[in-house]
C-alpha cells in the first residue's frame, strides 16, 4: 500500500539490516580510493589523450586489485633501483641526491630539452651517465620543492586513511558484536592493512 504525502519529507532513517548494494557501495569505494591514491603513474606525455590515460589507470588498477602482489614487486623494484640510483648519484659527488629525487627522475619528471629534438624524459640511469660524462648540470632541486608538489595527494591520502579507518573500525565492531563479516569485507580489509 502507498501513502501519498504532501509537503517536504525530512530525514528517513535507513532499514536496520544492511542490504547488498550498502555492503558493495562501501566496499568497492574503500577499494578505489585505496588503489587511486597508492598508484603513482609517471609522467604522461603530451600527445595522450584522456582515454589513452583512463585505460593505462584503468589497467593498473585492476592489476592492483586482482594481483596486489605484483603491485608489491613493482614497488620493491621501484625501491630497489632507486637506492642504486641514490648510490651512484652520491658516488659522482651529489651528496643531495636522495630517494625522492630518485623516485622523481624514474617517473619522467626530469626533461632533457635538446637542440632540433623535442624534450623527452630522463630516467634515473640516464641522467647518471649524462651527469658521469659531463654533458649537463644536475638542475638544483630540493627535496622539499618535489614534495610541495604533491600537496593534493597528502590530503587525498588523508581521505583514504579516514574511509579505510571507517571500514575497519566497523569490521571490528562486527567482530566484537559476534556478527558476521561477508567475504568482500574481509577482503577489503586484507587490502587495506597492510
């Protein structure tokens, strides 16, 4: 039976149970946010285009979620070549050279403008071996001037860390109220602890 109302209705509280579409809502946004923030994609280059863009995040992130253990390798490799990279950099003398310069010069942040040549992006490795043959200066930039250029991840990280908070603060007070998790709840939270 429908009643009809007239007027404006206020605030009508939700049903007691939860409900699939709320259990997926919340879980696949907590997902999302978490593989947004924590993938850091290179540079683009100027001739890609949005779609061109939306499907490399598209890929990355169903690799993320499918596989998050390749994600982890990815990171490791990351770590690792730019630990090298902070090495070399300090052996030629660059005593500044730290692992953020690193993690932004691998992510195509560095360009290198020649003569007759468009600009094109520089690599850790590569800057190297044009710093170790004298063919340019290392351009002065500090470590702190990489980080205020992210300022919008850290509040967008921020965000992440309440809605993951939110999720597992309420995974455990289902715990402790012995009810029941559902699988896709115990897999959000297996994604996000770590």
């Amino acid at each position: 039976m429908t009643v009809a109302t007239e007027g404006t209705v206020g605030w009508t509280s939700p049903p007691d149970a939860r409900g699939t579409p709320d259990i997926l809502y919340s879980n696949f946004l907590v997902l999302f946010v978490c593989v947004w923030t924590i993938l850091h994609h290179n540079l683009q280059a100027k001739d890609d285009g949005y779609w061109t863009i939306f499907f490399r995040k598209l890929r990355w992130a169903v690799l993320a979620v499918t596989t998050p253990e390749m994600l982890a390798l990815f990171a490791v490799m990351q770590w690792n070549a730019a630990n090298i990279s902070v090495q070399q950099m300090r052996d030629l003398g660059y005593k500044n050279w730290t692992r953020v310069h690193a993690f932004y010069a691998n992510a195509g942040e560095f360009l290198l403008k020649a003569l007759d040549f468009p600009a094109f992006p520089l690599n850790a490795i590569s800057l190297h071996y044009i710093l170790q043959q004298n063919r340019i200066t290392l351009p002065n930039l500090s470590r702190d001037n990489i980080w205020d250029r992210s300022k919008a991840v850290h509040f967008a990280k921020f965000v992440v860390f309440l809605q993951a908070g939110w999720t597992i603060l309420h995974i455990v007070t289902r715990r402790i109220q012995n009810l029941t998790e559902t699988p896709i709840e115990v897999f959000t939270a297996a994604f996000i602890v770590p």
